[in-house]
C-alpha cells in the first residue's frame, strides 16, 4: 500500500482545503477512517473538513452520535450549505464507497476535484471522473488502510479516532472474522498503541433496543435452502447495508456455510447479498443474476423481478451447485 500513500501525499500537497466525506447513514468504518483521515490532512498543515450534519446528529444512529459526544479533537464539520464558505484549492476525498448515491449530498463530486479511495466491490455506478480513484475489496475496512496510512506517516492518531477506527474495523470485520488477515490484527496492535480504548470502543459498538429487535425480527424470518445454505428475506424498503449485515449475521448460526438476503432497496429494486464462510462460491451465483463479488462476498440488484421470482432464482442455482 506504500504506493497508495505516496499517491495521496501528493495529492494532499497539491491542494489548500478538503472536504472528507463517507457514505450516507454512516457507520464507524465509514466515520473512524474519515476522522482519521482528516488527522492525516490536518498534520500536512491542511484544512480538513468532515461532511456531516453535526447540527442535526439525532438523524444518523446511535454509534455515530456517541462517538461524537465523545469526540475530544475539535474536527470541523460542514453540510450542504456550510460547504460554500471554504476557501482555497480544494479536493473532495470520498471513502468507504464509490458510488454518487450513497452519498449525503452528491452534488458535491460535480463541484470539485475528487478522489475515491474505497473496499467495497466496484458497482457500474462508480462515480466517475475522478482525479483519483482506488478499490481494493481484499481489505477488511477503510478504517485498515487509514490506521496504516497513519502509521506510513509515523503519526499518533487521536485516543478517541484510534478508538473509533478500531470500532470500524470490527463492525467491517464482523468481530474479526470476515476479510481478517494477519495485517488487520496488526492493524488493531497499532490502534492500541496509538491509545484507542477497548472499553470506549465496546460502547460505541453498542446498538439501541430498537436497532437490535429490527436486526433480530428479519433473522427470525430467516431459513434454510439446502443442508447448510440458509436464506433471509427482509421485508418492506431495506437498505444494501441491512442485506449485508444480515447475510454476514446468518453465517454465524449452526450449520450455516453460505447465506443470501433478499429485499427491496427501491421501487422495482431488489438486492441481494451472498456471504460464504469459503466452501461455497456464492459470486458465481451472484454473477449469473447480473451481480458479481469475491467467492465468500458477492451481491446483484435486480430491476423487473419480484422478491418471489429472485427467491427462486437462488433456490435453483443452490440447487445446480449439488449436482
Ligand atoms: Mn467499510
């Protein structure tokens, strides 16, 4: 990844101001590595500023709010109108996603140059026209490359942006199971040195009653297509991050060595997530209905069809696997 900094020095040093933004309904991976990352500017005697509505917090969700009401380091935030006020040559930095509509405000890639630095896998509505731009899906999280990019620069990151990065790499990670490798262990070795906290992380991580009765009813819906591939199907609007957070959830039941979700992310369309703990190839499902991913992480959004129709889809390619 030495590469990837020297990249990014350079283009930090080419620019006066930058606007660090991740993607919409954030969560830590996305905030810790965007805090991060400012530091990093911040210690390239930059202005950084963090798009995020802090004067309306109660609209993201409860890790996000904590964190900010423990947040000690002064990072400035702007909005939608707030931005117009920066001066200078600016860059835009987008992480933890690559596409215009998860973000907050996506007119803001119109306005300035941006880069895009993200993990996720490349979806045919990338944001183009970039000055920069940078997927890497092995990595675990944002929050990995940021620490490392920190520690490239020998700097000390923040206790409490130590400490939420580290909560993003174990949201991504599920628990430092999903996409770990040795060097994201190492990646939390170096967050501990640089003062993250584990008991501050332990209650940021916490999620409120509600979240965690929404999260459990879809589990309870949930069931099995074969011996050790099991299904969920979310009912009413969902989110691609809900799909995701289920299907990684389903893995870690019994028996359970691949599992889909299912649900409407918007009108006429349906979205999938395939998680497999290794021995099941869920991208060459994935791939068959138009999506694509890694052998262990894939997924498809599917315009025209039901929840029923695609359901069945996956049932009968389950089934073309045995045979
Ligand atoms: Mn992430």
């Amino acid at each position: 990844m030495e590469d990837l900094y020297k990249k990014m020095n350079e283009l930090i040093s080419e620019y006066d101001s930058f606007i660090v933004m991740g993607h919409k309904n954030p969560d830590l991976d996305s905030l810790g590595a965007c805090l991060g990352l400012c530091e990093i500017i911040e210690s390239f005697n930059k202005k950084a500023y963090l798009f995020l509505n802090d004067s309306n917090l109660e609209n993201y969700n409860s890790n996000i709010n904590q964190s900010f009401e423990r947040m000690e380091k002064n990072i400035i935030c702007v909005n939608d109108k707030t931005y117009k006020k920066i001066s200078g040559n600016i860059l835009n930095i987008v992480l933890d996603t690559h596409i215009a509509l998860r973000l907050e405000y996506p007119d803001i890639i119109n306005k300035f140059d941006t880069v895009v630095l993200d993990h996720h896998i490349k979806n045919k509505d990338y944001i183009k026209n970039t000055r920069f731009f940078y997927i890497d899906t092995n990595l675990s999280s944002m929050s990995e490359l940021i620490t490392y990019y920190a520690k490239y620069l020998n700097l000390d990151l923040d206790n409490v942006i130590a400490t939420i990065l580290l909560a993003g790499i174990e949201i991504d990670t599920n628990g430092f199971n999903l996409k770990t490798t040795s060097k994201t262990y190492n990646a939390a070795g170096i967050l501990l040195d640089m003062g993250a906290d584990s008991i501050i992380k332990q209650e940021l991580l916490k999620e409120t009653k509600e979240e965690y009765i929404k999260r459990a009813t879809f589990i309870s819906n949930s069931f099995m297509i074969s011996e050790n591939i099991a299904m969920c199907i979310l009912n009413g609007k969902c989110t691609s991050l809900e799909l995701a957070e289920v299907a990684e959830e389903l893995l870690t039941f019994e028996d359970v060595e691949a599992s889909f979700s299912i649900g409407k992310i918007d009108n006429d369309l349906i979205g999938v997530s395939a998680r497999s703990l290794g021995k099941i190839d869920v991208e060459e499902i994935m791939k068959k209905m138009g999506g694509g991913g890694h052998s262990s992480n894939a997924a498809t959004q599917i315009k025209g069809k039901t929840l029923k129709e695609v359901r069945q889809e996956i049932i009968d390619s389950v089934k073309n696997l045995d045979k």
